[in-house]
C-alpha cells in the first residue's frame, strides 16, 4: 500500500490556513496545523516533530482526513463526566446572584439545600467557577478618623 499524499484544493487550503489560526476549537486547530505541513510534502515523522504532536497522531489525523475531508477533522466528539450538579445550573446560579456566599463552606450548604446533593469544598468550588463566578474578598475599608 502506498503512502496517502495530502492534497488540498485552493478553496482547502483557504480553509485550513484560516481554521488553523483562529478555530474556536483548540482540538481543530491543532489538527489543521498538522494537516498543513502534509499539504506541503512533509513526511509524517517531520510534520509531527513541527507541530509537536506524535507520530500516532498525525497518522490518526491523516485517517480521518482520508475518510471524511476537514469535516472529519472539524469534529470533536470526546465527552467528559457530567456533574449531577449541571441539571440544577439555573437554580444554583440565581441563588447566588440573590445573595451570594460569603464562605465556601457556606457555598456547600447552599448548594445541598438547593439541589440536595452534598458537595465538599472543593467541588463546589470548581463548579461555582465553572459558572463564572468567582472568590472575592470582602474586608473593612481603612477610614482615617474625622478632623474636628
């Protein structure tokens, strides 16, 4: 079997050179910028010492590119875990827009009481910032004392 060479039409290599640049995606533009060199007569080996990845994986680009075009690079489909928390997401968010927490631990019966899961610290802290909200310290202002 002889090696796939990597050829891109004009309207391809526009793609490409735009998406491997400023894809939303971190994922698609890393393997637009491995398919690039490929494009451009580079060895396999060679491509993955430039842009930084293995060997494995250019080949696993380069497969997928064979078997879908960019369509099949532009997909990301790795799930992570769910928390049980993200069902709750809009009634834990306008709790703490209402009043919010002033501790963690406080953060964490809140979060019971709302949802009635229990949470330790820092769970809740990693969700709580995973909504955009984050840690602000509150303490008394200095105010220096009155001149009479």
């Amino acid at each position: 079997m002889g090696r796939y060479r990597v050829q891109l039409t004009q309207q391809q290599q526009q793609v490409v050179n735009a998406e491997r640049a400023s894809h939303p995606d971190e994922h698609v533009r890393r393997k637009m910028l491995v398919l690039w060199p490929l494009h451009h007569g580079l060895s396999r080996e060679k491509a993955a010492a430039v842009t930084g990845t293995g060997r494995a994986t250019v080949q696993r680009y380069l497969a997928a590119f064979r078997g879908g075009g960019l369509d099949a690079l532009r997909r990301w489909d790795v799930k992570g875990p769910v928390s049980a928390l993200a069902g709750f997401e809009g009634r834990i968010r306008a709790s703490f827009e209402a009043q919010p927490a002033a501790t963690i631990a406080e953060a964490c019966e809140r979060i019971e009481q709302v949802t009635g899961l229990r949470r330790e610290p820092t769970q809740a802290r990693k969700f709580l910032k995973g909504l955009g909200m984050k840690w602000q310290r509150v303490r008394a202002l200095p105010v220096p004392p009155k001149k009479t």
